[in-house]
C-alpha cells in the first residue's frame, strides 16, 4: 500500500499529502455485520473524511484482500485499485481520473 500511497502523492500533492494510509488486519464488527445484512461481502477497505484535527484516512483491510486477490501475484493490483478508490471518493473524483493505471481488474495471467 505504501507504493500506491506514495504514487497518489506524487500525482495530486496537496490533495492527497495529508490522508492517512492504514492497514487493519479485518474490517470492524458494524462494518462486518452491515455487509452481512446487504448480503454482500466483507469490504476490502474504507475511507474516512478527516475532522478537526484529523487528517482523512484511507484504510485497507488485509484479510479480506488475501482472501479476494487469491495470489500474492494478484495482491499488489487489488491493493492499488482499493486505494485508488478509496482515494477518489475522498476526491470526490472517478479512479481513473486519480489514476490512469486504474484497471478495476486484474491484468492477464500467461497459462
């Protein structure tokens, strides 16, 4: 996530220098049980708008990445596309526009 994090700044400076960048091992328990009423799966992540005298957090949820990505290959693309989403709803913008390299999926495998 650091890359990602680090790319994001590179791109957009001020807009982005002050988000925090988190790594939680699972999503919360309201977060896990929203899901589960929806019917829908655990979320890969979440952003936080910041207040006062926090910054916005951007924070990924390591379980449940493993779990989709289901390759150390396939992790580091996730990750990216997470961030980068969670980004742009800060931003209020769309991925692709946060990042060109935004690809949503992962890129193809040679069998």
């Amino acid at each position: 996530m650091t890359d990602s994090a680090e790319r994001l700044r590179e791109r957009w400076g001020t807009k982005v220098e002050r988000m925090s960048f988190e790594v939680a091992f699972v999503p919360d328990a309201e977060a896990l049980l929203r899901a589960e009423a929806e019917g829908e799966a655990p979320p890969l992540g979440a952003s936080l708008p910041g207040r006062r005298q926090e910054p916005p957090r951007v924070i990924v949820f390591r379980r449940p990445l493993e779990t989709v990505a289901g390759s150390a290959e396939a992790l580091p693309w996730l990750v990216h596309d997470v961030v980068v989403e969670l980004v742009a709803e800060l931003l209020a913008m769309p991925p692709e526009r946060v990042d060109p390299d935004y690809r949503g999926e992962p890129p193809e495998q040679d069998d």
